[in-house]
C-alpha cells in the first residue's frame, strides 16, 4: 500500500473546490430560470395580494437586487454557512428545514444502497460462477428488465399491492403520530414505515449494480494471472476469496462512494409516491412554489455532499489500488 503524495493530494483538492463552485453557480442560476416570479406568487398566496405587496416581499428578500448583486450575496452567504430564509415557511431558516427532512432521507437511501450493493456484490459473483446456467441466465434476464421500469413505477405498483390491497404497511408518511411507548417501540414504527420505501429502491438499483459485479467477475477472471493460479490447480473458491473478489470489488468502490454523497439528494420519485417528508419531497414542493432560497439550499448540501465523497474517492482509491497512478 503506498501513501498519497501532497502534489496528487493538492491537484484533486483543487479539482473539488472547482467543481463546486461550478455546481454552487448553476445551482444559483436554475431557479431563476424556471420562470415566474416568487413575489408574486408569495403576494398571491396572500390575504394582501397586491403589487405594492409583491414589491415588499422582492425588497425584504433581495429580490430587486441585480442578478450579479444576488449572486455575490448568495456566495457570501454560502461561505459564512449561511443558506437563508424560506420564502414559504417564513421566517424559517432553510437550514432548520433541510436538518428535519435529511435524518428521513438518509435513513431510506444508505439502507437501500447498503442491501443493494450487498446483494449485488452476492448475486453478481454467483451468476457469474455459474455463467449459462439457468441461475445467470434468470439473473441477466430479470436485470434488464427491470431496468427497463421506471422508478416511480415500481414504487406506484408496491403501494398497490402492499399498501392498499394486501394492507401490510402503511401507503406513505415516515412514522405514526400516534405511537407511544420507548424507543423501540418508535424505531420499529419509523422501520415499519420505511420498509416499502427501502423496498422500492433496492428494486430498482440492484439490476444495474448486479450486472456490472457480474461483468467484473467475469473480466477477472479472463486476467493472466487467474488463468496461471488454475494452471497451478488452486481451487475455486480460492482463486475467487483471494485474487478475484478483491479486484473484481474495486471498481464499485467508485460507484459506492458516489452513491452514498447523493445519499443526501434522497429520491425525489421514491419520496413523492410514498409522501416520505425527505430532501427529494422538499425540493419538489420548493420547486413548485418558487421558494430559491429552500431549492439552492438543498442542492448546495446535495452538490457538497457529491464533491466531497467523490474527493474521498479520489484519496482512497489510489491506496486499495496500487494499478492506480498518483501522477
């Protein structure tokens, strides 16, 4: 294993702090061109819906401010930690609001990655031991076709059967008010409600990551050095736990790091099906109400969250990986 070097240390750090002010910018400048404007909307939804109206809430919120006057405030903002104000939930901090709906949203979508990635890393390695058998065969098979579904699909047909036919599990929310009693009783209702979520995700992510286990399987097994230890007549198994897994392991590592920095994005379809009050739900209401401040704060912590792993990424590949060049 060797250690990273300050130069490749400085170059990717440099290399995030770009990508995020890149993701920071387009962050600022997509609500502002969904079109319609949040003062008049705010002034609407109110009992005084009047022009004069509109006019205050653009000056109480900076709005008749010049777009580069708002940009260089909202970065400034940013960097003090700063991420305003909802426009609908006044005088809410957006921070308040993101801090209730992330614990929901990492709750559904670590879990599902974790038992999506287990179960691909599993299935993948399995169908690929036994390739053209009917085990891989119904393995790639079921794969790209539920690839081929939609998410919300998926979770709309698991609310149907689960929820309102079977009556198994509650069709949305993430808990019961109306359960009482200690910790566990409250942990296996908030469990219980997240079941079909966690079950809807997994659905839809473990065909992709299966294949692709199988495929680096399957590739590592057609190296030199695999086909030498067979030649030495070393088992199997051996060959599989010792040289193979490990190398075949290596390039989801990538794909898992990523997945769990968009952990903090949530799944806006997944949430929206099942009324689960996460990041997605609250980005989708703050869309359709024009609330900026509550939509850039969202995806700046969903665009730091992205850098920041993908970074780590960066830092501890080269050290798992020694093929991997630090120049």
């Amino acid at each position: 294993m060797r250690g990273l070097n300050l130069k490749y240390v400085i170059r990717r750090l440099i290399s995030a702090v770009f990508t995020l002010w890149i993701a920071l910018t387009i962050n600022f400048l997509l609500p502002r061109c969904m079109g319609g404007d949040p003062a008049e909307y705010l002034a609407s939804q109110s009992a005084m819906g009047s022009l004069e109206y509109a006019e205050l809430v653009r000056q109480q919120f900076g709005l008749d401010k010049s777009i580069l006057e708002q940009y260089f405030l909202y970065m400034k903002e940013l960097f003090h930690g700063n991420l305003g104000v909802s426009y609908m939930n006044f005088p809410t901090p957006v921070k308040d609001i993101i801090l209730d709906a992330m614990p929901w949203t990492l709750l559904i979508v670590i879990t599902s990655i974790l038992i999506s990635f287990a179960l691909a890393w599993f299935l993948g390695t399995l169908s690929a031991l036994k390739k053209g058998s009917f085990f891989d065969n119904a393995v790639v098979g079921t794969s790209f076709y539920i690839q081929s579904i939609p998410y919300f699909w998926v979770g709309m047909l698991i609310v149907m059967a689960f929820g309102y036919y079977l009556e198994w599990f509650p069709m949305g929310h993430a808990r019961d008010a109306m359960v009482t009693g200690g910790f566990l009783a409250r942990a296996g209702d908030i469990a219980y409600h997240a079941f079909l979520p966690v079950l809807s995700m997994v659905i839809v992510s473990l065909a992709g990551r299966m294949i692709m286990m199988r495929s680096n399987i399957l590739q590592v097994f057609s190296e030199d050095y695999i086909m030498l230890a067979q030649a030495k007549g070393l088992k199997k198994g051996k060959i599989l736990t010792k040289y193979a897994l490990r190398n075949a392991l290596l390039p989801s590592f990538t794909g898992l790091m990523l997945s769990l920095g968009q952990a903090v994005g949530g799944a806006i379809a997944t949430e929206l099906v099942f009324s689960y009050p996460g990041i997605g739900l609250t980005v989708m209401n703050a869309i359709l109400s024009h609330d900026y401040p509550l939509i850039q704060g969202c995806f700046a912590i969903i665009a730091v969250s992205v850098v920041a792993m993908n970074f780590l990424a960066d830092l501890i590949y080269p050290l798992i990986d020694p093929r991997v060049s630090l120049s």
